[in-house]
C-alpha cells in the first residue's frame, strides 16, 4: 500500500503571531448548513483538481430516497476571494505550495467557521491529497455544521426536565422550541415541526422519537433487530389515518448500521428509509440505538422527515444534530 508523502496536521495555525496582541473582533460568518466554498484557481478547477473535487462533493449522502450530493457548493478562483467570501461558513482552499499538506482552521475570517487548505507540489500531489484524505475532509465539514447548528438551536430550546419521558429515561436533549409535542407517554416521546419551506410547505413535517427497549440478548443480526424493533414501536405508537395503518421499516430498502459513538457510549446508528402500510407515504429515517449496560436496555432516538418532492438532505442532517445533544443524566 502506499504511503502518502504528505504532511497531514489537523489543527494547524496558518501563521504565527504575537499572543500578547488582542484578538481580532470577527465578523459573523454566512452559509447554510451543507455548503462549501471552494477556492480554486479557474484552470485548476476546470482541470483534474476540480474533476476531484467534483467527485468528492458528488458522493451520495446515505440513506436517503434519492440521491443527494454531500454538499451544495459556490466556487471562486483566489483572486476574487476577498472579504464577502472570507464570511463563508465552510471553506476549502486548493493552492500549489512548496509541502503537501491538509490544514484546518477554526474562526480564521470569521465565526463560527471551519476552512480546510490543501496543499501540493504539483497537480498530482494535490489530487493524490484530496483522494487520500477525502473522506476527513467530508467529516470535518459536516462535524463543524452539527456544531454550529447544535449551539443555535441552544438559544431557543425547551428547559431542561420539560418532557416527562427524557426525565424517566434518565437522559436531556436540546430540542429547538419549534417543534411541538405530540405525545409524551412517560415511556415514549414523539415531537413534531412543520416544514416552512419548498412544495413540502404546509404537508412536510420532520419527527423526533425517543424511547427504550431492552437490550437484545444476540446482536448478530442488528439490521433485523433494529428493524423489527421499530416496526412494533410504529404498531403502537405510530399509526396511519385508517385502521391497520401504522409506520414499519420500508422492506424494500434495506438498511444501513453503522457502529459508533454517542454520549461516550457505544450505539448504532441506522439509516434507512420508512413507509405507513397499506398506504403510501413514506421518507428517510435516522435512527440511533445507544447501549444503557447498566439498565440492560437500548435507549432509542429517531429522526424521521415526510417531505414529498423536495431534497431531504438538511431536514435529516439538522435531525441528526439534534439527537447527538444527548446527555445521561447522573
């Protein structure tokens, strides 16, 4: 396997300066979630720097309905990025340099904002760097979005022990006041936001679920565990407009389970698709399955969006964000 002669520092200051000076004020950065700025020379980006780039903004968000690229993206070459674009969100600097090298910034024009620069010699350095690298590059994007959207949301949230079911299940999230409650069982949590945008106006809605199951006693098979878990859950607490209606994990897309870390705790985390039975709404889900070892059970939370026609990327995305603000309580 080769071993990429590059430096690869995350965290890295883009140049020194004196610590006794006072910090600049920053200005308050602009973008939306899942949006990059590329700093690209025009020949660079119209050759194969640019193609790489394009491929790697290109790769399909998991699991969702339809295809949807990772980011939304605005391209200016270096000699038009002054100060309006130094404003970005999220910014991705391409440039050749005398080192190959991945660079990140938080704050460095502007605040809250993550810029990444990528360095090389040549051409192909700067294409081996982006393709070896593409996968941090993607996360550390999305890492600072979840921030940023977690610490906005945290302005106007409920209070702390509001919902009975988090107090019972021993654990906080910051859940935005725009959502409202739809059932609050002690045992089992469901809230509700209207999508105020696009043709989804008025019919879209995103969904927050939480609750707890006992842990499986063979976790071999977690898609069909998850899955079936869910399906009875939909069975008793979410059911259609007619009888025999209620939400099941769609059959026909299967699943995504991917293990990973929530809360300091081992979970699993589902991406897939849900539909009503015998109708036919359906849309993406999020789902998080988080091991409580000390009560034998898995805490649950679930993001789901009913959005027709419209891109569900951002929807899922601020869903998400919302759910990893998880907290067990002492």
């Amino acid at each position: 396997m080769r071993t990429p002669s590059i430096l690869f520092l995350f965290i890295v200051i883009f140049f020194s300066c004196d610590s006794k000076k006072q910090a600049p004020v920053l200005a308050s950065s602009n973008g939306r979630m899942n949006h990059v700025l590329f700093v690209v020379d025009n020949s660079h980006w119209e050759g194969a720097i640019g193609a790489k780039l394009k491929e790697i903004v290109t790769t399909p968000v998991a699991g969702l309905p339809q295809e949807e690229n990772q980011f939304s993206i605005t391209h200016v070459p270096t000699s038009s990025f002054g100060k309006m674009f130094k404003a970005s969100r999220n910014i991705l600097i391409v440039e050749y340099d005398t080192v190959n090298t991945v660079q990140t910034k938080r704050n460095l024009y502007a605040k809250p904002q993550q810029v990444i620069r990528v360095t090389g010699t040549s051409e192909e350095e700067i294409v081996k760097t982006l393709d070896t690298y593409k996968t941090s590059l993607i996360a550390t994007f999305k890492k600072s979005d979840i921030e940023n959207i977690q610490a906005k949301i945290k302005e106007k949230s409920y209070p702390k022990g509001h919902f009975k079911t988090l107090h019972n299940l021993g654990i906080q999230l910051t859940i935005p006041s725009f959502f409202r409650l739809v059932d609050d069982t002690g045992d089992f949590l469901w809230l509700r936001q209207y999508l105020s945008g696009g043709i989804a106006k008025g019919d879209g809605r995103s969904n927050i679920l939480v609750y707890a199951v006992p842990m499986p006693v063979n976790k071999n098979s977690l898609t069909t565990a998850i899955s079936k878990m869910r399906d009875s859950i939909g069975k008793i607490y979410l059911p259609g407009s007619k009888e025999g209606m209620y939400m099941i994990t769609e059959k026909a897309f299967k699943p995504r389970v991917f293990q990973t870390k929530i809360a300091d705790r081992t979970a699993y985390k589902t991406l897939g698709k849900w539909e009503l039975l015998n109708d036919f709404m359906a849309g993406p889900f999020t789902n998080f399955v988080i091991e409580d070892e000390q009560n034998n059970r898995w805490i649950v939370l679930e993001g789901f969006t009913y959005a027709p026609s419209v891109a569900k990327r951002d929807y899922m995305f601020e869903l998400e964000a919302i759910l990893r603000t998880i907290q067990f309580l002492e």
